[in-house]
C-alpha cells in the first residue's frame, strides 16, 4: 500500500509541476507568439502536433490537466484515508 501512496504521490506532484508550468508559460503566451510558442514546445516535449494547436486548444489542454491532477488528487487523498481507517 505505501508504493501505492508513494507512486499516486509522485504523479500528482508531477501533474502540479505540469500546471505551475502552464501558469507561467500562459502568463507570458499571447496570440502574436503562439506560433514560436509551438516550435519550442514541440523541441522540449517532442511532440509534433503542439506546433499546430492555437491558443483556445492550448487553454483548453490546460484546462484538462487541470481537472486530471484534481482527480488524482483527490484518489490518492481517498486512498490514503482507507489505509488509515483499516490499517
């Protein structure tokens, strides 16, 4: 049970890495530079189709990382509480 713990731990702090991410890479993104912002984000993450997304499918994907890291979030917590009661 505590590799459980350990691993759901480790994923939500990478999904809320991924969303500290998004919050300064939106804080500094606008329309004019969202064609470079997809070059670059295509070298980093490898992924060839975050070159083409505009802006709107861009919030939109941050917007579903969101709801992900909130749902993880939320099972580890789950978890954690059954380990405690029924240890």
């Amino acid at each position: 049970m505590r590799s459980l713990i350990t691993a759901g731990a480790g994923i939500v702090i990478y999904q809320c890495w991924r969303l500290w991410l998004d919050n300064h890479y939106f804080s500094e993104l606008t329309q004019e530079n969202n064609r470079q912002a997809g070059i670059i984000l295509t070298s980093i993450w490898q992924k060839q189709k975050l070159q083409d997304f505009t802006l709107e499918q861009r919030y939109q994907g941050a917007l579903k990382q969101l709801k992900y890291s909130l749902i993880s979030c939320a099972l580890l917590w789950l978890i954690w509480i059954i380990t405690l009661l029924f240890k």
